[in-house]
C-alpha cells in the first residue's frame, strides 16, 4: 500500500497536537484529507496494545506518550502497513505523567507488529539478560542478609549461548510454549526481536541493580561480581568505582 503522506510531518502533528490526549493510539486512515482515529487516555504501561492489531482501514497507526528525559519530551512513534516508520518528539504538557521505561522500550516495536511489520533484531545478548538475573538474585540475598564472594558467585547461573539471534529464537519459542494460554498469544503476536526489549524492560537497569548491590554488599563481593558481568559494565553510566 503506497502512502500519499510525509510519514515524518505527519508524525511531528501528531506529537504536537493538543487533541490527542498524553498517552493515547491514534489511527491514520489516508483520505483526502487525512483522518484520524483518537483513542481515550491509556494506562502507563500501554499493557492493552500488546497484542493489538490495527484495523483493516488504517493506513497507519500511532502511539503518543510522554517519555523520561531532560527535560522530559512528548513522543510520537509512527508506523504504517507499506513498512515505513517515524518518530517525532515535542515538548510535554505540564500534567505529564512519563510513561514506565519498560514500555517506552517497546513502543516502535508495538505500532509495527500492529500493522504486521517485522522489528529490529534483539538489540543486546541473552549473556547480558543472564547478567542481569544474576545480580538481581544478589540484591535480594544481600537484602535478607549477608553475603560473601563465594555465595555469591555460586549464585551465578550457568548457562551456554550459540548466536545472539539463535539464542534468543530459542528463548522465545520456549517461553511461548510454556507460558499461558494468554501470555502465549501475545508471545506469538511479538516477533523475536520484538519479545528481547519486552523482556529487558522487565528488570531494572544496570545502573539501578549495580548500584543497590554495591549499598548492600561489601566492596569485594561488589568488584568479584562485576568482573564476571562485563556487559553490565559497559552499561553502567557514571557509577564510578564500586569500592567508592
């Protein structure tokens, strides 16, 4: 289906516009002129779009929601069924509320699977998902008590990876298949990269998890940990030293 709209004007309009409520899905149907289907205000977390698909007569479809930063922006992510894609950002109203980071992480992914449309391959390895579970089961021992260098590093998972892309084709095909009936068609809607951010955004950042162990645990438990966490590492953001 070729579009007759600048995909990226009409993404900006859409991020700009006062009509559109602070979080909501808005339909593009490709009249002359252009027509718009508004949705009421959803939810922080956009949980009802996973899953969703467009309807038959949109030619495109939007998300708009307000997302974290300095300052915090507006942004619209725009995708339509010729395979085309934009995103455009604006200033937020003084109301906003920023929407969960876990589902800003996937917005892009959510209006393209609506309309039938591939995502971008996993964007990290399942070795850094490992890492991550890894040092968020530390945070919950060092929470209950301490903990010392052996403990924790026998806490550390074992687990042995192909590819990046096998890995995680592999992840989410035994995640459908072991999940609920409902969570299995929702795994089936998302592709594989898809399903790799959606699960990312289920657990804090490196920065959050790396900087609650290093208040719990001693510095040597802290430095044995990230030594064997190097993805998590390149992740972190200005923590400095953990024996700081």
């Amino acid at each position: 289906m070729s579009v007759p709209f600048d995909l990226d004007l009409v993404a900006r309009s859409i991020a700009r516009s006062r009509v559109v409520p602070p979080r909501a899905v808005v339909g593009v149907l490709a009249d002359a002129p252009l027509r718009f289907a508004i949705s009421p205000p959803l939810d922080l977390h956009f949980d009802d779009l996973i899953g969703f698909d467009a309807p038959a007569e949109w030619a495109a479809i939007a998300v708009v929601a307000d997302v974290v930063g300095a300052p915090t922006r507006r942004r619209a992510w725009l995708a339509c069924r010729s395979g085309r894609h934009a995103s455009a950002t604006a200033a937020n109203r003084d109301d906003a509320e920023p929407i969960a980071p876990g589902a800003a992480l996937v917005m892009a992914d959510v209006v393209r699977r609506s309309v039938g449309l591939r995502t971008d391959p996993p964007s990290h390895s399942v070795e850094l998902l490992d890492e991550l579970t890894w040092v968020d089961a530390l945070v919950g021992h060092a929470a209950s008590g301490p903990i010392d260098v052996a403990s924790a590093l026998a806490l550390r998972p074992i687990v042995l990876r192909r590819s990046t892309v096998d890995a995680w084709e592999q992840l989410h095909a035994r995640a459908t298949a072991e999940s609920s009936l409902r969570c299995r068609r929702l795994f089936t809607w998302m592709d594989t990269g898809m399903f790799s951010r959606w699960v990312f955004g289920l657990w804090p950042s490196a920065d959050e998890l790396v900087a609650t162990l290093v208040d719990l645990v001693e510095p040597s438990v802290a430095e044995a940990v990230l030594a064997r966490c190097p993805l998590m590492q390149a992740h972190l953001a200005g923590l400095g030293t953990v024996s700081a």
